[in-house]
C-alpha cells in the first residue's frame, strides 16, 4: 500500500460512526493551521470526489469560502456537486480547531462553518491535535508508525518532498531511518551522484530545469553526503573535487567513469580549473592525478615526444624502449580519458608494443616452409598490430608518432623476411607453382565459392573470429598466391576453371586468357562464362541462390579501399570484415552447405611510404607498385620469376619491400609474406546452427504492413526479421524482430508506409544473430 492510499483511507474513515447510536456526521473537517499538506491537497482531490477546499471562490477547483461550502452541503450549489455515497471533507488550510472551537472570537469569515464541529467530524490525532505530516508518518494509532527523525532539517525536507513521498511503498518505508538524507534524496529523484554529475555537466542549465524544492534538496543533499555547498561553491569547484574524487567524491569518480559520454561537458570544466602543484603534478605515476585530463595531456605529449625519438634508435633499441613506455603509458588505456578518445597515443601503443614483441625474433631463418610456418603461427600478429595502432591515431602528430615507431621496429622486420623469402626462392621454384604444376581442388554440389579480392592473411584470421562468433564452423588452408600477386593474375588463379585459362605471350598486364578461344579475361565475362560452360551459378553481388549446385560469387573491397585510402585502410577493415560476414552468413541461410572463401593476394602497408626502388620507364611495357612487365630485351638488376600463366614470360619484382613508384602506402604485386601467404576458408554451419537449420518455411501472408511467417521444425530458439539487406541487421524494416510461438508463427509489423510495396527478405535468426534461414518478398504482399 502506498502512503497515499493509506492517508485516504485515514481521512474518510474519521466519518466511520455506529448507526446504533449516531447519525451520519454532516461533513469531515480538516483543520491545518500551519498548511502543511496544501501542497498536495491537488493530488488528494483527484483520489477524493468529495474533497472540497475553504479559500476564495473558485468552483470548477472546487474551492470556495465558508458559506459556499454550507450551501454545498445543503445541495443549493448548481456549479458542484457531491457524490451521494461518500461524506464531504472540507479541508481548511491556515485554520486549527481551536480556531472553530472558539465560537464567540471565530473570525468572520469562518463562522458559517463553526457549526459543523458539531453536526460533523473533525480528522485529528487520538489526542486531538491536528494532523502534521510528522504526526502522521510517526504515530501508529491512526498514521503510518516509521521511524522519523524529529530535527528542523528533517521537518523542512519532508515538507518539500510530501508530494514524492506519497507514492512510496510503506513496506519500503517501514525499519528505514528517515532523516534529511532520505527526504532530499527522494525529492531530488533518488539518484543524488547522476543530479550531481549533470550539474557539473550543465552548470546553471541543470538548475534552472528544476523546481525550487527540488534545487534546495538537492544542495542539502550535497552539504550532507559530500560536504559541498552547489550554492555557494559552483561547478568549476565541484569540478575539482571531481577531479580529485578523495574521500566521498570517489564514489562519484566512479559513477563518472561508468557512462562519461553522458556528461561531454565535464572534461571541458575540469581543464578551466588549475590542477595541483605543477612540481608534483607532472611526476606522479600512482594515479593521484588521474582525474584530470591535463594530466592524460601531458602524459600524451610525453609519449608522442619518446616515440618521435625512436626514429634515432637501432630497431632493437627501439624494441626495448616501447616495452619501458608501454609499462609507463599502459594502465591510461583502463582510464576515462582512453574511453573519451583522449588517450590515443596509449591506445596505439598497446599494438605497437605488439609489433616490437613479434618482431623481436626475426624470421629469416630455415626454408620456405619454416618461414611459412613461422609467419602462420604468430608473425602476422604484427601486420595486424599495425592496422589497429593506425586504427587509434586521427591528428596528424598522432598520426606522425605511430608512423615513425612503425617504421622504426616494423619496416626493418618486414624487409628482412621479404629479402630472406626472395633470396630462398632464387634458388628453388615458388610454392605458389604455375598453372603447369597447379592442381584444381574438387568440389562437390552444394558448394559456394566466395572470391574477396584482397583478403590478406591477418584480415582472414579477423574473418576467422567475425564468424566464430557467429556460431560458425571455420576451417582454414593458406595457400601462395599467383605470380604477381595482382588480381589480373591471382583472381583467375583461384577459380575453379583455372585448369581452362592460360597465358598469351607478351601480357603487359599479367591478365590470362580463355585457352580455347583466346578471349582475354578482363573486364570478367570471359571468365563467368568459362564459369557457366562448367556449370558452375554466377551469383551477382546480391543474390543469394538456392543452395543447388555450385556456385561462384564476388565480394569485399578491401583491395579497392587500400588503393583509395591508403593507410586510412585501417580504419575501416573491421566494418569491411563485418559485410563478408554478414554476406557468408546469407549464403548459408540461403542453403548452400559450405562457403569457400578464396582470395587473389594480400599487401603492404606501410605509412609514410614504401621505399622507393628506380626502374627506367624505357624498360618496362608496364610498371605497377611492385611489379613490372620488361620490353623483349630489356635488362634489369631486379630478380626475374615465371608468370603463373606462362612460365615462358617473366616478371620483374621489386627487391625487398620496395616500391617503382614512390610514396605508396598500399600496394601489392611483388613477393614477400604479407602478399602472397593467404588464408582460404571453408564455413560451414555449427552445430547449434546446423541444428537450428532444420526449420523450412510454410506460409509467408501479408495482410497490409504486417507480414505473419509460419514455420516447421526446431524453431525454438528463432526470431523473425525483414530486411532490405539479409545479412544487414541494421537493415530491418520491421519494429522489431519477434521469437516464434509455440505453434510456429510469428508476425513482425513494417514501420515505414512507404515501404510497401518494395522487395525485401524474410530471415530467420538464432540466438546469436546469425541467419538460419530467408524468403524473398515483396512487402505488403505479391511475388518478388
């Protein structure tokens, strides 16, 4: 029961009488000489019909003086009427019953109602004193029996919060001390650390979006619980104090630290105010000073100084040295000021250190196989390390301070290996073979190949954990890439009609040919039809199939947004993972037992710029990042390696990892790990999606926006979504996915009108958010 329904039942029940032996009493009066409940009298009348109020006329608020109360009793008023089952209560604020009492000296304005003291009742304690709202809370003969401090403050706050009050539970109320701390806490909203954040955040706005009590409790609050004064004091010394979070402010730190992107504002106080004493407040590493973002400032630009200074350094110092700074610099990343973006300079350090880890040994050593393994087992860590310390870094200075360190540990890591893997195959034939020597895999129906031009081997294993979490079952191969390792020559190499292609002479641009009729395979309709004559299904961009057979399909931009982008790559390379494996998650749904996911070649990256390397434009038909075509006769220093697609035709590669053109980032196209070592996939259901995969669709029925599936099988655990974009959840239409019935049906609502008419898809969805199942549609109805 709450307050409020007690306090009701307490006031009309002073008109409970014994019939026996006495009338009806006329009216119920409640005197309060002191106006202590006028405040919520406007919630009570809403509960009391029958509630009227003594003041200056007013009747549609059912308030009046003395004798338009005595005529409404009498039934003589035509603008308010009583409710005939309940007795009339008249409450008289600023009047105690001793002022009715007193008949002979009742001030005028009060006589008609003197009278009613004896025809009706009077609400009033067991010992005849009026009702105060400490009376009522404490006494347990006709109030609520708590536990009420009795001080002035105590008073004051329960005055201020009565109307909040009322809606408490009194189980919650009762073996509770209520003091000052509790009534202000509750007027201000129960939440007194969030009210005081958001003053801190929005200063004179906070306060002027409250009420005067509520502002009033809220400084007693802060005076009580924090010994600070809002009032007095004002943000920029609440920010302080923040910032410092000593003693009962630590627990507001943390409130902060919680949800800092709630307060934006904060960080900006705290830097008006002047931080500690400067001599200590540089030096200080136990994070005393943590709190404020000049501190996070300063320790940035320290970092960014230290890491400018390893471009002075042997890379081995230079290794040595990020280990010492990601010591010092580590712990900031657990700090508010990394979650704010404040810190990214100790965010990037984390795969910088990453990179000086990995490359500490290198691995230049034993033969092509050992160098394969090694970089397999833990040395593309460091190229992934590189994408995401890039990742971190938006300003140019951050974005100079990572560059330098990569270059310094990185550069001479990934040259070593590059050299080594070159000089191993001068002496030997390259893994990657030539299509004399290249075997095609079989394949089996039910297959769907998908080709993702430039997935290099650290941006496979991120495919690798994007579908894993999924629910995915994954198995991986890597696999050489064709020389040159450019999408002309790899792309072709990697289809399941390789064994139909082959390579004119004197291909300036690496592209092979359809071997029966010669037709170059650029632009690929060539190559889809050698597709089709085999049988294999040509799967534009976003169609899915049915499951049948076999099937070829293209996706990802990675190669193109490198080309275009640069270093920047790394910034998308996470939302590009995410879109082939929302696209693999499609394919599956649509029914294909496995996805193969191939790729034509990897690529370098460095910031800054790959070293430039000179080949005179007079000896090349065509010179590309990394490789080039040699006019018949031509000489060139650079190593010489078969084409892939005629091993009679030769390719000049760069040395190294160096680049013909210079002040590329992004490239591809010579020999060294990071391009030609890739990793293919095989993704097939897991078990729980396996399981969950035995459901088909029975009935899709649209009637107007609303679309109602029926399923059969294991449902159990499936939602329903429709989706302009299967795999794209963020794609739905629908207010929200819906879980099946237990009779398999689930109906979803589409939100925008517009929308109808338009073609979209049915899916279904486990528990983790991978697709089971989908239907084409057209929404609202009729046939996609």
């Amino acid at each position: 029961m709450r307050v409020l329904d007690h306090l009701l039942k307490a006031v009309r029940d002073a008109a409970v009488f014994n019939p026996e032996v006495q009338v009806a009493p006329a009216c119920i009066l409640w005197p309060d000489r002191d106006r202590q409940w006028e405040a919520v009298i406007p919630v009570l009348q809403a509960e009391l019909p029958e509630l009227m109020i003594l003041g200056d006329y007013a009747p549609e608020r059912r308030i009046g003086p003395a004798i338009w109360l005595r005529c409404v009793i009498a039934g003589r008023t035509e603008d308010v009427s009583l409710p005939k089952d309940r007795t009339p209560i008249f409450y008289l604020p600023g009047v105690s019953r001793q002022d009715l009492r007193a008949v002979e000296s009742c001030p005028d304005h009060l006589k008609p109602l003197a009278e009613l003291q004896y025809r009706g009742v009077i609400w009033s304690q067991i010992n005849a004193k009026d009702w105060t709202i400490l009376a009522f809370l404490k006494s347990d003969q006709g109030g609520l029996g708590l536990d009420v401090a009795q001080d002035n403050d105590t008073k004051n706050a329960m005055q201020l919060t009565l109307y909040r009050l009322l809606d408490e539970d009194i189980s919650l109320l009762k073996g509770k001390r209520l003091d000052k701390d509790y009534f202000n806490t509750l007027l201000s909203g129960g939440d007194p650390i969030r009210d005081l954040l958001q003053w801190l955040d929005k200063g004179d706005a906070f306060q002027a979006s409250r009420g005067k009590n509520e502002w009033k409790a809220f400084v007693e609050i802060c005076k009580s619980q924090l010994a600070f004064n809002p009032q007095n004091e004002g943000v920029l010394a609440g920010c302080i104090k923040l910032a410092n979070h000593e003693g009962p402010w630590h627990a507001v730190w943390e409130r902060y630290c919680e949800a800092p992107k709630r307060y934006p504002n904060i960080p900006a106080q705290i830097r008006k105010c002047h931080p500690p004493s400067d001599t200590i407040f540089w030096i200080m590493e136990d994070g005393s000073f943590d709190g404020w973002p000049q501190w996070n400032d300063d320790q940035e630009k320290s970092l960014h100084c230290d890491l400018m200074a390893l471009a002075q350094l042997p890379a081995f110092e230079a290794k040595v040295r990020l280990a010492e700074l990601e010591k010092q610099h580590g712990r900031r990343r657990s700090l508010v000021w990394a979650e704010l973006g404040d810190a990214p300079l100790a965010c990037a350090l984390e795969h910088l250190a990453t990179i000086a880890e990995i490359t500490q040994n290198g691995l230049a050593a034993g033969s092509v196989d050992d160098l394969a393994a090694g970089y397999q087992s833990h040395g593309w860590r460091a190229d992934d390390a590189v994408i995401r310390a890039l990742a971190q870094v938006e300003s140019s200075d951050d974005f100079d301070a990572v560059t330098t360190t990569i270059r310094s540990v990185y550069l001479p890591w990934v040259e070593e290996s590059a050299r080594y893997l070159q000089k191993l195959i001068d002496g030997a034939s390259y893994p990657g073979g030539t299509c004399l020597t290249a075997k095609v895999a079989p394949f089996n129906p039910g297959e769907c190949i998908l080709f993702v031009d430039g997935l290099r081997f650290d941006a496979g294993k991120r495919l690798v954990g994007s579908l894993e979490a999924r629910g995915f079952d994954v198995s991986e191969e890597p696999a050489w890439a064709a020389l040159p390792s450019v999408t002309a020559t790899g792309k072709a190499a990697v289809t399941p009609v390789r064994d139909r292609i082959r390579g004119g002479d004197g291909s300036p641009d690496f592209e092979p040919s359809a071997a029966n009729t010669g037709q170059p395979l650029k632009g690929g309709y060539h190559l889809k039809k050698l597709l089709a004559d085999a049988g294999w299904s040509i799967l534009e961009r976003s169609a899915d199939g049915d499951g049948q057979g076999m099937a070829w399909c293209e996706f990802g931009d990675i190669d193109r947004e490198g080309h275009d982008r640069g270093w920047k790559l790394a910034k998308h390379i996470d939302a590009l993972i995410r879109e082939i494996t929302d696209r693999i998650s499609e394919l599956l749904a649509a029914g294909w037992k496995r996805v193969r996911v191939v790729t034509d070649h990897g690529w370098l990256l460095l910031p800054g710029g790959l070293p430039k390397i000179d080949l005179p434009g007079a000896l090349a038909d065509t010179k590309w990042g990394r490789c080039a075509s040699l006019k018949p006769g031509a000489f060139s220093k650079e190593r010489l390696y078969p084409w892939y697609w005629n091993p009679n035709q030769y390719v000049a590669l760069a040395d190294g990892v160096s680049c013909f053109k210079k002040g590329e980032e992004y490239t591809h196209g010579g020999l060294s790990l990071q391009e030609c070592l890739t990793l293919h996939l095989t993704i097939t259901r897991g078990k729980s999606a396996q399981a969950a995969a035995s459901v088909e669709f029975t009935d899709v029925v649209w009637k107007g926006l609303r679309c109602t599936v029926a399923v059969d099988g294991n449902f159990s655990s499936l939602s329903l979504d429709v989706r302009s974009q299967a795999g794209n959840p963020s794609s739905s239409v629908v207010v929200g996915c819906k879980p099946f019935k237990d009779n398999g049906t689930a109906s979803v609502v589409v939100e925008d009108e517009d929308m109808e008419g338009r073609e979209a898809t049915v899916v279904l969805i486990d528990a983790n958010g991978s697709l089971v199942a989908q239907i084409a549609t057209v929404i609202g109805g009729g046939k996609p």
